[in-house]
C-alpha cells in the first residue's frame, strides 16, 4: 500500500489520538476495497512506512501515558501505583 508522505503523517497523527485503523482508512477517504488494506498493513506489514507510521503514532501516546502514570505512582497516586506496578510486571522478560 503506498500512501503519500503527508498520508503518512495524518496517520501517525490519527494512531496517536489512539484511533482504530479502519476508522483511520475512513478519515484518509480510501475506498472500501483499500480500507481492509490498509487494517491488514498495520497488523502484519512490518517494513512498510504505513506500518511504522502507525505504530509509532500508537506507541508515541502509550509512551506519553506511561510516563504520566509512573509521575502520578511516584508523587503517591493510589491510583496510579497499581498500573505502575502493572507495568513493571509486563516489562519482566
């Protein structure tokens, strides 16, 4: 699938805001036949730029979560400590 470079960056904007990827298509304005795709690109697709674009939109804001959570954790959050403990636990090998 071969979008433009500004393509591209309104889908790392739109995985950013943690929006689906057929919802994504939609907004893009692809046709049907394009949207199921572009959701087949970003799931399995690895070294495509749509594929990168995607995820590191995705991934940007779950950064950006985390590091608001582990903030909260550490100035005391009862909130905020268990899903910091939650990612400790994912992140053991």
């Amino acid at each position: 699938m071969n979008l433009t470079d500004e393509e591209l960056i309104r889908v790392e904007e739109m995985a950013a805001a943690l929006l689906p990827a057929e919802e994504i298509a939609i907004l893009l304005g692809l046709p049907a036949e394009k949207r199921s795709l572009l959701i087949e690109v970003v799931k399995n697709h690895i070294n495509s730029p749509v594929y990168m674009a995607f995820h590191r939109g995705r991934l940007t804001t779950k950064l950006e979560l985390r590091k608001t959570v582990i903030k909260l954790a550490k100035h005391g959050s009862p909130a905020a400590e268990p899903i910091a403990d939650k990612y400790l636990t994912e992140q053991m090998i």
